[in-house]
C-alpha cells in the first residue's frame, strides 16, 4: 500500500514538472517571436525612413514646387482682391413668380436710368437694361453687375431688340444740348426708329410701355406754366429741333400704337432734373455750376440770366415715373418741381454752397433757348397723387458732394459706393 502511494507521488510529480516545462517553453517560444517581429519592425522602419528622407535634388525640386505654389497663391489673392464680395449686393424685396415683372429699361446706364434700375432691383424685380454707352456708363449699374435679377445688354435700339418682357421703360436718348446736338440726325433715329422698336415690341410680348418724353416738347413756352393741354411752340428747324420734335414724334408714335394695336402706354413729360450720376460733360446748368464752383472756375451764364427753370432732384423723378407705370392714366403727366428760379439766383445758391469765390460772368445767348420753364403739376397731383419732396437745398448738397469726390479720384478704385441708399432723399 505504501509503495503504491509512493509510485503515486511520483507520477504526479512528473507531470507536474513535464506541464511546467511546456508552460516555460511555451513562453519562451512567443518571447523569441516577439523579438524577432520587434527587430524586423526596426529594420522595416530604417527602410522607410531611408525612402522617406529626401535626396539633395529631390529636396530641391521640392523647395522650387513650394515657392511656385506660393506664388500662385499670391496671385490668386490679388485676383480675389478685385472682385466685389459676393455679399455687396444691397438687400432686395423677395418676390415669387406671381408678383415679380419682367422690366426692360433703354437707357439704364445713363442718369435718370440708372436710378430707376436701383429702385426696381430694390424692388424685387428681374431688371434688363440696354445701353449704347453713348452717354451712360457701365459705372452708374456696377452695384447690380452679376445679380441672378439684373442683366445688362449692350444695344442699339435703333436695331430691333427680342427680348421677353413685362414693362418698358423707354429712356433711352441723348437729353442735354451739346450731346443731342453732337449727332442730331441720330438723335431724330433713336427717338423716332428706335421708339418704334421699342413700341414693336411691346405690341408683341403685350407689355406696358412708358415713354419718356420731355418738357422741350413745349419749346419756348408762351404758356406759364406749362399745363399737359398746351401744344408747344417749337422752331421745327432750329438747333434743338432734332430732341425736341423727336419726342413730340415719339409720344405721336405712341398714341398711334395706342390707338391702332392696343398698346397700352403711359407718357412722362420730364422737366429739367439733376442729381448724383450726372455726366461731367453735359453741359446742363447743375453740373456746369457745381464743377464751375468747385475748380474755381468762372461760373458761365448763357444770356442774362433772367430766364428761369424748375429742378427736381432724380429721385422725384423716378417716385413719379414708377407710380405713373402703376396707374391706369393713358394720357401725358408733366413730371418736375413747380419751384421756379432764374439762373442768376441759381449760380449764386451752388457758388454760396461749394463755398468758392468764383465769378458769375455772362456769355452771349443760345439759340431757342427757353425763357421760362415751369410745369404745372395739377394733372400729376389729381391723377397719381404725385408731388416732388426733395427741397433743393438737400439735393443739391448731395449733388455737391457726388461731383466733389468725382473729382477728387486719383485713380480707379477711388469710387462712390454704388449702394443706391447714399443717393436717397
């Protein structure tokens, strides 16, 4: 019994000892595994390292792509640079399809067009304009350039024009002396075949068509002031003929259009306006004056001075021209200010404002040129519940300033903001 106990332990202690080697070999075995992986990890990473580490010439390509990359980026930031933010358009309405109008404005670069551009953009509106750059500018429309609202074509009216619209605003025409005079058998054309263009397709897509005439269409008024009702007395052969019988063809044409196809029309008789976006050149009494005063220059007169005008500044004149779109009154409406002055008190209120010292000399009279010009505003009052609200002291202050900081570029980024509310009063 004793030796059986004994061989007993003995069994025992052999397995015990045979299953402690297997476990110490086991571990033995998956050090030995671990080392050889640890050192061929090193090995594989000095390899990698070795690829990884550039040569002296690949360091140097490397170096070279580093400056071009830079380069281009520089250049493109400049590039970034000249381009207006995508965020720089001025707040519009919101519009659906149901309330918002396809409006075509000839014209829109110019003074008055531009203007009208800003009110029916900030209205919400899809706004087309066509210019020739005659008189207008690319500069007077940049604030809208790239609008999904707005597109800008450069045209002719004289040449036919397929567009689809909704409303016309023909504006469309050389409106100072020296500028309808530099061309006047253009002048007649634009006023006369491009009218008829302009009425063409307005009988075709059936749109709405205001046609913006003018108070020359009175001439040298012996009526004052000047009711819609009066005829005119106009030189049919004189210098300012070919603006002045061009308009009075104009609102024939568009009656006749009228009568004849249905076109529905609005006629606007315009009195004398002035404003921020005039053209430097025009020779116009505002603009003339106020760049007169500030170069301190001699303020230049054309006759005695005695004759008299009425001023609206521009955003009378464009509350006036969309409210008469919007009515149902077929007839003409003088559109201007009934605040008369003679042109000797006029040159001392923009000498007095600019604060210059310049002299007001008298030069001989132009031909044809006006006595009194006056419009009698009943028929805008009674029909469009119309009136002009700028005085003159702010419009011309604001004038001022326009043309002071025209002048006073140095270069092309030296601009006005193009944000329509700095021209609002």
């Amino acid at each position: 019994m004793r030796e059986l106990f004994g061989g007993a332990c003995v069994v025992s202690t052999l397995s015990v000892l045979v299953l402690y080697y297997s476990l110490v070999s086991s571990e033995v075995a998956d050090m030995e595994h671990i080392v050889d992986e640890t050192n061929m990890g090193d090995m594989h990473d000095k390899e990698e390292r070795r690829h990884r580490e550039p040569s002296g010439l690949q360091q140097l390509e490397l170096n070279e792509a580093q400056e071009k990359i830079k380069l281009l980026e520089s250049k493109l930031a400049m590039l970034e640079s000249r381009l207006p933010p995508t965020t720089s358009y001025p707040d519009i309405k919101f519009r659906t399809y149901k309330d918002r109008w396809r409006i075509l404005v000839t014209g829109g670069a110019g003074f008055v067009g531009s203007h009208l551009v800003d009110k029916l953009m900030l209205d919400g509106h899809e706004v087309f304009v066509v210019d020739n750059y005659f008189t207008g500018s690319k500069r007077n429309i940049e604030q809208w350039l790239g609008h999904e609202n707005f597109e800008m074509l450069h045209h002719d009216i004289v040449n036919p024009l397929f567009i689809e619209v909704d409303q016309i605003y023909h504006l469309a025409s050389p409106a100072s002396p020296p500028h309808y005079m530099y061309n006047p058998v253009k002048t007649i054309k634009t006023n006369t075949v491009g009218t008829v263009n302009m009425l063409g397709l307005a009988k075709r897509t059936k749109a709405k068509i205001l046609i913006a005439s003018t108070s020359e269409v009175y001439g040298d008024p012996e009526v004052h002031p000047q009711p819609e009702t009066y005829w005119g007395h106009v030189n049919p052969i004189g210098p300012r003929a070919c603006y002045d019988e061009g308009k009075r063809v104009a609102e024939t044409l568009a009656y006749a259009y009228n009568k004849q196809s249905g076109v529905d029309v609005r006629v606007a008789r315009i009195f004398n306006t002035y404003g921020p976006r005039m053209h430097a050149n025009d020779g116009r009494v505002v603009s003339n004056f106020v760049i007169q005063a500030l170069e301190k220059q001699p303020i230049t007169i054309y006759g005695s001075g005695e004759q008299t005008r009425s001023f609206q500044y521009v955003s009378d004149l464009v509350s006036g021209l969309v409210t008469l779109m919007a009515s149902n009154y077929t007839q003409p409406v003088n559109i201007g200010n009934p605040e008369e002055k003679s042109i000797n008190t006029f040159a001392s209120i923009i000498r007095d404002m600019v604060g210059g010292d310049s002299d007001i000399v008298h030069l001989p009279a132009v031909e044809d040129d006006p006595q009194r010009r006056r419009p009698d505003i009943s028929r805008a009052k009674a029909e469009l519940n119309w009136e002009p609200k700028v005085p003159l002291s702010k419009g011309l202050a604001k004038t001022v300033e326009y043309f002071r900081k025209e002048m006073s570029r140095t270069k092309h980024s030296d601009r006005n903001s193009g944000d329509p509310a700095e021209y609002l009063l």
